[in-house]
C-alpha cells in the first residue's frame, strides 16, 4: 500500500501509483483511477504499512 501527501494535508492511500512528466496518478487494488496529483501538490508518495505508517 502507498500514501500520497499532498501540500494542503491530505493524504490519498492507493494501491499502485504511476509517476508521469508533470506528477502522479492513483489507483486502488483493482486498477482503477483515484486520482492526478501534480508535482506542484505533492509532498511526496511512498509505501506505507496497514497503520499507515511510513515504510523507509
């Protein structure tokens, strides 16, 4: 599992994530599309355990 930290504090958990030229998108367990996050937004993404927990 992934956690995106966006700038205004949210954060979006997602299962996959694929980076891109201007940021990242988002998807759940199934493949489907959660959400684009760009660059400018984003604090960062990385995987996280079932806490939530960041995994360095």
């Amino acid at each position: 599992m992934f956690k995106a930290q966006l700038s205004d504090g949210e954060q979006i958990r997602c299962d996959e994530y694929e980076i891109e030229e201007v940021g990242v998108r988002l998807f759940d367990g199934d493949g489907d599309f959660l959400a684009f996050v760009p660059f400018a937004h984003l604090l960062w993404v990385g995987r996280v355990d079932e806490a939530g927990r960041t995994l360095w």
